[in-house]
C-alpha cells in the first residue's frame, strides 16, 4: 500500500505557504522541528502546533540531537543520550503534545551504528518512552535495521535519496510510496527526496524540503 506525503525544511515557510500547500497538494504531514536541540537552534516552528493540527496538518516532530561530524554537538554518550531524551520530551509537552505522541531522533551522519552512539541513542529512546511519548529515529537506511534492533520501541523514519544536491521538483503531486521501499521493511517513514526546490503560487514563491512518506497521516500519532 502507498504511504502519506510529508515534507520538512528548516525553518518554519509561513502561514501562506502552508495554506496553499494544504489546499493544492497531497502532502498530509509537516517535520515540526523541535528547539532548541542540540544540532537546531531555530525556533520558528515552535509555538505553533495547535494552529497547524486545527488546519488538519499531521506532525513529526524533529529533535536534532548529537551527532558524530559537522554541524552541531558531538556528546554521543549514554549520559548525555538520558539528558537529551528528557530535553525531547519536556519540548513535546510545552508544545502540547498528548502523552502517547511520538518524536524522532535526527541522526545526520552515515553507517557505522556502533558505540558510543548506540548507546546514545538507546538512552534518548528510553528516557523519552520513560517520559510518557513515542521515541522514533531518523537514521540512514543504511543502518536502519541495526537502529531497530536495538530499539524494538522506535519507530524508524529511514533517509535513501538519489542525490542530496538542491534540484526542483515539478508539480504538487509528491512521493507516497511505501516506506518499505527504502530498503528496510520496518521503516514508518521513508525520505525519498532531499533538497527538493518546489513552487508556490503564495509566498515565498519557492520553498527548499525534504520529502518523505509516511505509514499514517499523523506521524505524531500513537
């Protein structure tokens, strides 16, 4: 069966945006990403999930945690797994998500999944199921299988593109293939497209994302 369309971009496009989006595509769920975080420090998404679930958006929400090289932090330890888990899920709440709504880890680096991360990530994902949410990863397919493995409670949102350089994207007609399609068959969601330049007929015009597919309309959703 086909999946739902998502897409995410950095920072948040615009009420206008979003509107004709909603109205003129079949994109059922936005990335909401979650700040501070560790590797995300803008916060244009926050303080906006009621508005957006009322306009019948579904949500996932992004917490950008440590990471192994490039931008952001680099404490990929157990401990520091525990205090950023607990970061996660005190943002859900003050976001007001229900108890139940899951969240995914943002790991942008590549294979291997091996120590210290994993034991960063199987704190993060302890620490905010201990907290009452949903833990989910966003990890390369190319480890995806070993990342649920070791978290049986996660849901994984897997990455295979064909190319991460920015390239437009024709229509509003976007990916919903099934998740399973990324290569690893437990996937929840799949991004299939990276740095995708779309059109807007409302501001601002052109908008830089990410595509995925997703399982269910509402990632966020127990």
């Amino acid at each position: 069966m086909p999946g739902f369309a998502g897409a995410d971009t950095y920072a948040f496009p615009g009420d206008d945006a979003l509107a004709w989006l909603r109205a003129n595509s079949n994109l059922a769920w936005c990335g909401y990403y979650l700040a501070p975080a560790p590797s995300h420090h803008e916060t244009s998404w926050m303080g906006r999930r009621a508005a957006m679930a009322a306009a019948g958006w579904g949500l996932a929400p992004i917490y950008v945690g440590q990471q192994l090289a490039g931008p952001g932090r680099h404490d990929v330890s157990g401990a520091q797994g525990r205090v950023d888990g607990g970061e996660a899920a005190a943002l859900m709440a003050r976001e007001g998500f229900p108890n139940g709504a899951f969240v995914y880890l943002d790991l942008e680096d590549g294979p291997p999944f091996r120590s210290p991360r994993t034991d960063y990530v199987a704190a993060w994902v302890a620490q905010v199921a201990a907290a009452g949410y949903g833990p989910g990863v966003y990890c390369s397919s190319a480890f995806a299988e070993d990342a649920h493995r070791a978290c049986r409670a996660a849901r994984i949102w897997a990455y295979r593109v064909s190319t991460m350089a920015p390239h437009p994207f024709p229509g509003a007609n976007f990916p919903d293939l099934a998740p399973a399609g990324c290569g690893y068959p437990g996937a929840y969601m799949w991004q299939l497209g990276q740095s995708c330049e779309i059109g807007l007929a409302a501001a601002p015009g052109r908008l830089l994302v990410d595509l995925s597919s997703a399982v269910a309309p509402d990632p966020s959703a127990p």
